[in-house]
C-alpha cells in the first residue's frame, strides 16, 4: 500500500468528522431550543441536515472508491468498514434532530406544564455520550468508547421515567395529550441518539481491536 | 483423507546463514495454506523443505523434523523418490518436457515402469479433465507441449503431478508468470483441487493468499511470525509485524 492511500484515509476520516460535527451542533441547537424554550434556533436545522445527507453519499462514494482500489487489508479495512457504519449513524442522528426540532415547535406553542426535571438530565448524558463517541473515534480510544456502552443503561432508565410521569399526568388531565405526547417522542428520539452514539462507540473498539462487542455475544461487559 | 505434514521446529542453515528459524506448520483438513513474507524471508525455502528439494543445494543443513504421516521425511525410512511422489510441486515458470502433450502426464507413469496402454491412456485423461485441460487438448495429445499458451503449460504441469497422485501439492508462486484470467483459472483449480489434495502454496501477491487460502503464515526473517486462519490474518492479525506488512506499511 502506498502513501498515497494513507493520505486518502486520512481525508476520509476529516469528512467524517465534518460530518460529525455537524450532526454534533444539530444536536447542541434541539438541545438548546428545549431547555432554553428557543425556537428561532430550530431554523438551522433542515440546511445541516441537507449536508449531512450529501456527506452521508460522499462518504459512501469515497469508501467504495478506496476499496476497490487499494483493496485495505487488517486495521484500514477495519477502518473503512467502521467509517461506513458510522456515517449511517451520523446521518440517523441528524435525522433525529430534526424531529425532535419538530416536537420542540409543538410544546414552544403550548404552555409548559411543569418544570424539566429528568428531561434536561437525559439530553444532558445523551450529548454527553454523542460528542464522547465522535473523540474516541478520532483517536480509537477504547476506553472511552466502552465508558459510552455503560451510560446507556441511565438513558434508558430516564427515558422509562419519563414516560411514566407524562403517562400520569395524560391519565389525570386528558388536556395534557397532546403536549405529553410531543414530549415522549422528543425523550424517544433523544435515546434513540444515545442508541447511535453506543453503534458508534461499538464500532470504535472493532476498528481499534477488531472485537465485535455488539449485543455483548463475543465480549461481555 | 487425513493425511498430515507436521512442521517441528524445523531450523534450516545454508552454511553458516539460518534461513529458517524454529517454524512450526502443519498441514492437513484439505486446507489451502498460504505462505506470505517479503523477499528473503525463507517461504520458498520452507516450501522447497516439505519435499527435499533444498537437498540439491550445497552447504544446507536441517535440525527439528517434517514428518509426512508421522514419518520423519529427512529419515532413512523415507525414500526420496516416495517423498517427491506424495509431495510434489509446481514451479513458478511451467517447466513442461519437451515432448508431447501426452508423453507429460505419463511420464511419472513411464518412471515408475507402469506399462498399461490402456490404464496409461485412463489416466492421462482423468489427469487433464482433472486440470481442466481435457476438453481443449483431447484432440491434441501428440502435439508439444512446450507450443502451449503459458497458463495451459501450467495446468499441463499439475495434471502431470495428478497423475502419480500425490496426497499434497506445493506451489511456488505458480502464477507469478500468468495474466490475471490465467491466474483466475489456476486459482479455480487449486480450490477444486483441495477437496481431494493438500495444498501449500508461496505467494507474494496477498490477494492471492487472501483469495484461496484457508490458513495463512506471515514470515520474517525466517521465523513464522504468525499463522493462522486466512480470514483473521488479514482482518484481524495479532502480531504487530504481521499487520504492518498485509497493510503496505512494511519497510
């Protein structure tokens, strides 16, 4: 394998992460808007996602290319594999936030019916675990990654909480519905990030060690 | 057929050079094995060993052990002549004799005094259907062997090692002289052939070794610097020196 090929990774890895950080700030921007009860900033949304999706293509295309070209071997097929796998994510997320920007719109028109309590916690680990699962990709760092995979469990349970208290209080108030409703789809989609962000850290410790560590069949944690 | 060549701690000096150091292999399970390295790194060697034909060269010495079927091949138990029958070779450049299509094939038959017309002619058939060269050279048995296109001298070369039958066949980097469609065809071949042979394989083309082989060892320097299935090898090899080199960073 030549040099050249090398440099060709290492283009690929910073579209990658243009990619990244792009999805990153769609994420901070829903983020922003819930907990800042913001909704002008929600305009970005749809222009990033629309790079995203050109950048997901690109990606692809540039994948492809390295492999029928250079055929990589070990550590950069492993690479390449891992790149194409996260840019699904990456593209999934940004997918995520424009829905939640969505639901967001819905309960800004809406009045709020009690103070966020277990909601900003969530969206707090879950952007935690977003931006954490793009800097142990950067530099294939295991631990970090695997630190990822244990958070979601807390993603979960919140999530789960959340629903239960908004499933009281449609129970108690039918008028709450709709607001309780655009709120459990935002917590839905808000784990469904943290979901990526474990694919991603799940992806980080194959391209680094070659260890399947999905559903924990080949390495228990 | 679960017959076994079993490498021991085989070192190998050319006088006061070691070109091969405490390697361990075994062949066996009608595995395609591939040997890969950088120039140097004593696969040829290795390869030449599973046979006796680095006995031909001055100044070699041999410790550790190849057994072929529990048997120690460098003991007097093992006639060479056996050992080149049951374990032979196909050679980089296809060297066939000068003779006719037919008279290759039979020839191991001729040297063993086999006088059968008939069976003679019976195996010199299932020889080349066996090498896929039946249906281009039935009608053409008493014609040279040596005005064959390049890739059909080479399957001309394994019917002529079919013939006797051997129980493994070593390769030494067969199609390093062929274009890449005569390297598809012989490929083709050696993965038919493993259902009923053993096969070793030298190759400095990877996707080769990638390609066919079942397990695969990465050598340096003359040590068996790993050796394992083929698939691992290039996904997922342990030795850092093994990783560098499938991956072009060697050197």
């Amino acid at each position: 394998m030549d040099r050249h090929f090398f440099d060709e990774l290492e283009s690929l890895k910073e579209i990658l992460l243009k990619m990244g950080a792009i999805a990153e700030n769609m994420v901070n921007v829903t983020i922003k808007a819930l907990v800042e009860h913001d909704s002008k900033v929600l305009a970005e949304l749809s222009g990033n996602e629309s790079k995203l999706n050109h950048l997901q293509v690109e990606i692809d295309e540039y994948c492809l290319k390295l492999n029928a070209l250079h055929q990589p071997t070990a550590s950069d097929l492993r690479f390449l594999f891992g790149v194409i796998k996260i840019n699904s994510e990456l593209e999934r997320v940004g997918d995520h936030a424009v829905n939640i920007g969505r639901s967001i719109l819905k309960i800004l028109d809406g009045k709020q019916l009690k103070p966020f309590v277990d909601m900003p916690q969530m969206v707090d680990i879950v952007n935690a675990m977003f931006k954490e699962s793009l800097h142990a990709f950067v530099n294939l760092n295991v631990d970090k990654a695997r630190n990822i995979l244990y958070r979601d469990d807390q993603v979960d349970k919140l999530r789960y909480k959340i629903i239960q208290e908004l499933t009281e209080l449609m129970k108690k108030d039918p008028a709450t519905i709709e607001y309780a409703i655009n709120l459990i789809l935002i917590a839905n989609k808000f784990e469904k990030i943290a979901d990526h962000a474990t694919n991603i850290a799940e992806v980080v410790i194959f391209v680094a060690q070659g260890k399947d560590v999905r559903h924990h069949f080949s390495d228990p944690l | 057929m679960p017959k076994i060549i079993k490498v021991k701690q085989l070192d190998l000096y050319y006088n006061q050079f070691q070109a091969l150091k405490s390697v361990n292999m075994d062949v066996d399970n009608n595995n395609i094995i591939g040997l890969i390295g950088p120039s140097g790194c004593g696969k040829s060697t290795l390869l030449r060993t599973l046979n006796r034909m680095n006995d031909l060269i001055e100044g070699v010495k041999i410790k550790g052990e190849i057994l072929l079927d529990g048997v120690n091949i460098y003991s007097s138990q093992m006639e060479i002549y056996e050992l080149r029958k049951r374990v032979g070779m196909v050679f980089q450049r296809p060297n066939p004799f000068p003779l006719s299509i037919f008279e290759n094939v039979s020839f191991g038959l001729k040297v063993e005094r086999f006088t059968d017309k008939k069976k003679t002619a019976e195996i010199v058939e299932k020889s080349l259907q066996a090498a896929w060269l039946w249906d281009d050279l039935k009608d053409k048995l008493n014609e040279s062997a040596i005005k064959l296109p390049l890739y059909q001298q080479q399957l001309l070369c394994i019917a002529r090692l079919l013939a006797v039958e051997p129980e493994v066949i070593l390769m030494d980097e067969p199609c390093s002289a062929l274009d890449p469609i005569a390297t598809m065809k012989v490929e083709e071949l050696m993965l038919e052939l493993k259902k009923e042979y053993h096969i070793v394989i030298v190759t400095h083309n990877m996707q080769q070794a990638a390609r066919i082989s079942d397990l695969c060892g990465y050598m340096l320097l003359g040590e068996m610097i790993e050796f394992g299935k083929t698939s691992d090898i290039f996904t997922n090899p342990r030795d850092k020196r093994t990783q560098d080199y499938i991956t072009g960073r060697y050197g």
